[in-house]
C-alpha cells in the first residue's frame, strides 16, 4: 500500500460507518469491482430516464436558464 493510500484509510476510519462504505464503494468501483456506487430509489430511476430522454432530443437548458441557476449560487 502506498504512503498516500495509507493516509487516506487512517483518515477514513474516523469516520461515520455509513461514509466509511460510501468511501468503500467508491474505492471498489474505482478498482473495477461491480460494486454499485451509488443506489438509485425509483423516483431517481424516474428522473434519470427522463433525462436520458430529453438528451436524445437534444432537450437543453438555454444559456439564459443555466446562467439563471448559477446566479443564485454565486458569492
């Protein structure tokens, strides 16, 4: 295991068991495991296939809508 590795397990085990299997999935997703990284409920599954759709119809936001949403979020 690398230093770095290393560090960023003693770093994970401070942490909650619930975010301690986030970080697991995440590490075993990134290996090539077929973990799932993240669980989807059904009204997620829902939005996610609405919005594959709509990228197939080349359904997007204007640039006025984006700017709009960002807008709120700037200091």
């Amino acid at each position: 295991m690398t230093e770095l590795l290393d560090r960023a397990v003693q770093t994970a085990r401070a942490l909650s068991p619930e975010m301690q299997d986030e970080i697991a999935r995440l590490v075993l997703a990134y290996a090539g495991r077929d973990e799932a990284v993240i669980e989807l409920t059904a009204d997620e599954i829902t939005d996610l296939i609405e919005a594959q759709a709509e990228r197939m119809r080349g359904d997007f936001a204007t640039e006025a809508e984006v700017e709009a949403v960002l807008s709120r979020y700037r200091l």
